[in-house]
C-alpha cells in the first residue's frame, strides 16, 4: 500500500505525527478565503480508524504556542498549497514511514514566534527531503513555504500569502533598528492587506521577525555592488525592489521617513502604484534644514498621493514646509497593548523611588536636564533612585553627547544613585520598566536644530503601562501625555520647573496610580496597535 505524506498536526503545546494512507489534499473554502491545508483519504480507499490516529514522536515534540497544519516528506504523492495551488511531486513510500531524522531536523530549524509569524534560524540546510509547509497564523494569514532541491542545498522560496489580499510594500533602509517597535506593530497587526518587506540593510530579525521581507544585503556582493551604482545615478532606484513589487503585484507603497520617501518615487512611478510617506521627526526637522533636502521635499510633497505625520505639530511643521494640506493626515503611532500590562504604581515599603530614563544619547533628548533636576531632588530625599537606559550610537555627536551625561553624573556627585544600563533590546526593556514608578523624558529642541517631530514612543509606552509621566511642552507630546491628568509637562529646559514637578511626584505616591490609569485609558482610545492598524488600513483602501 502506498502512503500519502506524513500530516503534522500543530495545536496549542504540542507536536504529533499522524501517517495515513495514500490521499488528495482538500481545499476547503469559506467564500472565497482559503481554509487550512487539510489531508483527507483518497475516496477509493478504505483505512481502518486505528491506523488514523496520531503518533507522538520524541524527535519532532515541540511546545509550539501556535495552531497549524503541516504537510511534510518525501512521500508525498501530490500536495496543493491553497495560495497558488503550487504542486508538489515527489516519490511514494510505503504506508508506515515516519519522518527520517533528517527532517525532524529541519522542522527543529522552524520557530513558530508568539504572534503567529514564521521565522527560521538559517536560510540553508542541508537535507534530502522536500518540504511542503501551509500555516494559519492567529491573524487568518495564510502562510506557505517549500523547500527545494538546488545542487546540495535546500533553500527557503517564500509562497507567502498569495491570498486575495492585497499586497502593501514597506520600504525603510534598515529593518529594523532596535527602537523600531512602532513600525514592526503597522506590520504585524495589519488584517486586509497582506505587507511586505523591503529594506537596504537587516538587524534585530530576532526582535522583529517578520517570514515576507526582501534585503538588499542577501545579495551576492558583486549583485549588490551593480544595484547600488546604477541606483545613484538613476536616483536611487534599485532594480531588485522593482522586480520584487512587480512580480508580487503590489497595490501600494508604504515609505517610513521622508527621505526614504523621496527615493521611493521613482519605484512607485515605474510600478504606477499610490505612495504613502510617514515622517517620524529627525526627517521633518533637523534633514528638513538642509536645502538639498528642502527641494526634494518639494518634490516629494508634489508627487507623492498622501503623507502621514505622527500629531498636529509635524503637520503643521509638513505644511510649512511646502505639503499641501489636505494631503497630509494625522496618524498616531499605535503599541501593542496585549504585551504591555498595566501595573498599578504603589510605594514599596523598603525600596527607594525608582526613577526611569530611556532614550538614544541626543541633545534633544535633555537628559543633561533630567539629571540636573534629579540631584537637586536628591539632596532633600535619600530613598531615590535613577536608571538610565540607552547609550550613544556610532555617531560623533551621539558620543559626545554621551561626554555631557557623565560629566553631569560626576559633577552632581550622584554616581551612587545613578545605574546606566545601556541598550537594551526591546523585552528586556519593557521587562525594566516593571520594576520602576516615575518616567522621565526631558524632550527640548537641540543645538543642531533637532526635534522629536512627534512624540517619544517611549511616553506611550511607558504611559500605558501604568507610570506617571513627567516631560515637556514638545512637539506632539501633549497630545500624548495629558498635563495634570497622566502626567505633568514643563517648558524646555526649565530645570526649576521639572524638579518642582519631579518633587510633588516623589511626594504624593497617591497620584501614581489614578494617573496611571488615566494614562492607559488615553492610550488604549488613541494608540492601541490593532486600531491603529485599521485605520491605517482604512487610508490605504481611500487611495486604491
């Protein structure tokens, strides 16, 4: 007797193996969606019930937080992915064969993340067998992988969601730089539109995994080194992130940051496709005060079908600048909400105040400031505290930015109060900011002309985790922390005035937690990942 591919069955926690006979592949549909990849017997056979049941094997037991279907081996006689209808031919084995080890293998290289997405610890493995893969994350995306045979190698070819959602490109130079949890949550949450990924460079897969991207880096060196010469003298358009938007039909274009949106537009007028442009804040003020920049923001504001700004300042600030008003809208950044718990802030009995600072070492970040303000409470309150988390990066101002904060330490002799914790990714940093009851963010205008454009993403953050928020009267923030409701604001760089409000917090634990709360409700009607999704959504379907 012949047999059908061995069926994985994923559920909750646990791993099995069922072997049945020889079978066809059901689409099942609702509508017009498609349904799980289901393996049924072939009508003309008749298979005992006792040789249906499932296996559990010790090689391939794994606790697996998602549901899926899986169709794997070499035994496969035929397999349809839903998606493409895509046929997979292999040869037959007889009824009774289990996985060879070296798929077990392979299906130890596949991580199943928390959110449904699929992600893989290396692009090649060397193994003997085809793979045939279809699953269904949380979300109804349908998502369809296979291993090939090409020389020794088996390589990784994405047949992700080729659905009958439309596809949404998000392109940005590097995905993604480890404060990018903003731009991953437009990515993750999206529900009628199917996103793809398209940046220069790659980082923090790990953080941010994400089973639809394209990198201009995976290239072979020599490819790239052609890739990129021809796009600076066709202004900056790359022919790889051309072919990739036209084979997979994409319906829209999503740049992140005004100058990625300005080389964009030669790819999205090549592929006569509408163009979304968001900027962010370093793109809408401190580029914005460079000429060159300021023409071809003209340009962009000219060309481009809608631009998004984070709060009604960078809107005005877009429009001051040159863009037409009713094409740019208002669109706030969303978190996700269900990995960040509210925590009710109490005084613990025993432990000090702790007190946080998160940011990138900039001047306009003001944490010069925030240590001023700190050490001046600190000569009057013994039982406080001040954690620091960031550091400079590989930029000469960063580093000597970084010069000034601890000279500020060591000049207010506050070494022994003071914990520089330096990056940290984004878990180990929410998982910080548990333990701490006052957030601290001194946001001015730098030196350099530098502004936060909107708001800190931290301020919604930590805001709806349940902390007080002191900062200033900056750019979109008050849209974000409500003055004297979750939080106080103070003017740019009045240190006076933060520590007098940096005072009465540490004073008044009862206000911790009714402006906690009120912080959460804010952020939970305004900045929720899944509503902001949609109505991001909502924008794309207006221009397609």
């Amino acid at each position: 007797m012949q047999a059908f591919p061995a069926a994985l069955k994923i559920r909750e926690h646990c791993f099995c193996l069922c072997i049945v006979p020889r079978t066809c592949v059901d689409r099942t549909t609702v509508g017009s969606k498609p349904k799980r990849l289901i393996a049924i017997p072939a009508p003309e056979q008749t298979v005992p019930r006792s040789q249906q049941r499932e296996y559990s094997t010790g090689a391939i037991r794994k606790s697996k937080p998602n549901g899926a279907d899986l169709v794997v081996g070499k035994h496969a006689d035929k397999a349809f992915c839903p998606e493409r209808r895509m046929v997979q031919r292999c040869k037959r084995a007889p009824l009774g064969n289990f996985l060879p080890k070296r798929s077990c293998r392979l299906l130890n290289d596949l991580q199943f993340h928390p959110k449904g997405v699929l992600a893989r610890n290396s692009e090649r493995s060397i193994i003997n067998d085809s793979v045939l893969l279809s699953m269904k994350t949380k979300s109804s995306r349908e998502v369809c992988l296979s291993w090939k045979l090409n020389k020794k190698y088996y390589t990784m070819q994405h047949m992700a969601d080729y659905t009958e959602k439309k596809i949404v490109a998000h392109s940005l130079h590097t995905y993604l730089f480890r404060t990018g949890s903003w731009i991953y949550s437009q990515i993750i949450n999206a529900q009628k539109f199917h996103p793809i990924v398209l940046a220069t460079r790659k980082q923090n897969l790990d953080v941010f995994p994400w089973h639809d991207a394209y990198f201009l880096s995976d290239l072979f060196p020599l490819r790239r080194f052609f890739e990129r010469e021809y796009a600076k003298r066709t202004d900056f358009y790359y022919p790889f992130f051309y072919r990739i938007l036209r084979r997979r039909k994409a319906a829209l274009l999503h740049s992140h940051f005004g100058n990625r949106g300005y080389f964009d537009l030669k790819l999205k007028e090549k592929l006569g496709i509408p163009q979304v442009t968001m900027f962010y804040g370093h793109d809408a003020s401190m580029m914005a005060r460079n000429p060159l920049w300021q023409r071809r923001y003209h340009e962009l504001f000219k060309r481009c079908e809608l631009i998004l700004a984070e709060g009604n300042h960078m809107r005005n600030v877009l429009i001051g600048l040159g863009a037409q008003p009713e094409k740019v809208l208002v669109y706030h950044l969303g978190i996700d909400l269900e990995s960040i718990r509210f925590i009710p802030r109490k005084p613990r009995i025993g432990e000090p105040v702790k007190i946080l600072v998160a940011s990138t070492f900039r001047d306009k970040k003001g944490i010069t400031y925030c240590i001023e303000a700190f050490a001046n409470v600190a000569q009057k309150y013994k039982n406080i505290h001040l954690s620091i988390i960031g550091d400079a990066g590989n930029s000469a101002r960063e580093a000597a930015y970084k010069k000034e904060v601890l000279a500020a330490i060591s000049n207010r002799h506050v070494s022994d109060k003071v914990t520089l914790l330096g990056f940290l990714d984004y878990p180990a940093f929410i998982q910080e900011a548990q333990r701490h009851d006052i957030f601290l963010s001194h946001s001015i205008v730098g030196a350099d002309g530098e502004t936060e454009g909107g708001a800190p993403v931290t301020l919604i953050e930590m805001s709806a985790y349940g902390m007080p928020v002191l900062s200033t009267l900056h750019c979109d923030i008050p849209e974000v922390i409500l003055d004297g409701t979750s939080g106080f604001l103070v003017p740019e760089k009045d240190v006076a005035a933060l520590t007098e409000r940096l005072e009465f917090l540490i004073t008044h634990p009862e206000l911790w937690e009714q402006m906690g709360r009120a912080g959460r409700k804010h952020i939970e009607a305004e900045y929720d990942a899944k509503k902001q999704a949609l109505r991001l959504e909502t924008i794309y379907e207006r221009l397609i």
